[in-house]
C-alpha cells in the first residue's frame, strides 16, 4: 500500500459517507491493508484489491494475487485469515 494508514483511514471514511463503503468493512479492511502490506514486503504475494459493482461499491470480495500470479477470491474475512496465516507460517 503506496499510502499510510491514516490516508487510507481517511479514504474510506471518504468511500463510507459517500455510500461506496459499508461502514462495517472498514475494519476488516484496515487488517487486509495491514497485512497485505506485510505479506507484499515479505514477497509472500504480488497484490489484492477489493471487489466492487458496476457503481464502484465495496462488495464483500477481496483478490490476492499469489507470488506465483494466481488470482486467490476471498470474502473480506477469508482474506484476512489467508494473509494472517501465509504470514504466521513463513
């Protein structure tokens, strides 16, 4: 993640009042940033992103891409538990 955390606090508060972001995920967004940075720095994984609609809304999705560029689909709190236990196990 190119931004720091309290940028992207900020940025999802931002998605959050303009209704592209269900309040409820911002936490579990804040993990997956966390620790994708982690696994990224660690060259555990090449990317992720969140899923979003044909109107940019947040959905509960999340896609990792795999150090070896495989596409990885996950709900936010599966990708939390994916990145949460690749890190723990390397």
């Amino acid at each position: 993640m190119s931004e720091t955390n309290a940028e992207y606090q900020v940025r999802l508060d931002e998605m959050i009042k303009t209704g592209k972001l269900k309040a409820e995920y911002k936490d579990i967004l804040l993990e997956i940033g966390e620790l994708g940075s982690k696994a990224c720095a660690l060259g555990l994984i090449s990317g992720l992103g969140w899923g979003e609609d044909a109107n940019y809304i947040v959905l509960n999705a999340y896609e990792i891409l795999d150090k070896d560029g495989n596409f990885l689909y996950f709900t936010l709190s599966e990708a939390r538990d994916y990145l949460h236990n690749l890190i723990a196990d390397s």
